[in-house]
C-alpha cells in the first residue's frame, strides 16, 4: 500500500450509558481523537481521505527545512518510510 488514510474516522462516544458528564480522563480520549481527525484533514490536501506519498513527503520536507536551519541531522523520507512499517519484533 502506498499511502497511509483513514476511509473516515468514527466518532466516539466519550459517555459510558447513564452518565451526564465527562471523567478528565473521557475528555482526555475525545481531545485525542479529536486532534488525530483534525491533523487528518490538514495534512489530507486534496481531501480524498487517504495520506499519499506525496502529500506524507510535503510535510516531511516542510520539517527538514526547520532541521537544517538548527543543524539537526535529519534521515532521508524514503527511509522515514521504511522505518514506519518495520516490526518491533524483528
């Protein structure tokens, strides 16, 4: 597969049945799913639900740029990529 998306992010119910209010922790869980759809769609530039190669290597660009102004050794996206799909247990 060549790129990375979510067909569509379910929403989440954060309330357990019979309770009105949110625990820290339920807030928490629905901040994250929401920050993850969030980011989702910024980083979707064409909006078709999927995270291509071209759009994952734009933004990878974007923070080599920032590395190299810092002097931040930084690995090429083609092997960013590799890395992504590597198990832990090998």
């Amino acid at each position: 597969m060549n790129s990375f998306g979510f067909s569509s992010l379910k929403k989440i119910s954060v309330l357990q049945p019979g309770r009105r209010s949110l625990s820290i922790a339920d807030l928490h869980l629905f901040t994250f799913f929401a920050s993850i759809e969030y980011w989702f769609r910024c980083m979707d530039l064409d909006g078709d639900g999927i995270l291509s190669m071209f759009e994952l290597e734009y933004f990878y660009q974007e923070q080599v740029h920032k590395m190299e102004i810092y002097g931040i050794e930084y690995m090429p996206f083609e092997d960013c990529i590799c890395q992504v799909g590597k198990r832990r247990d090998s």
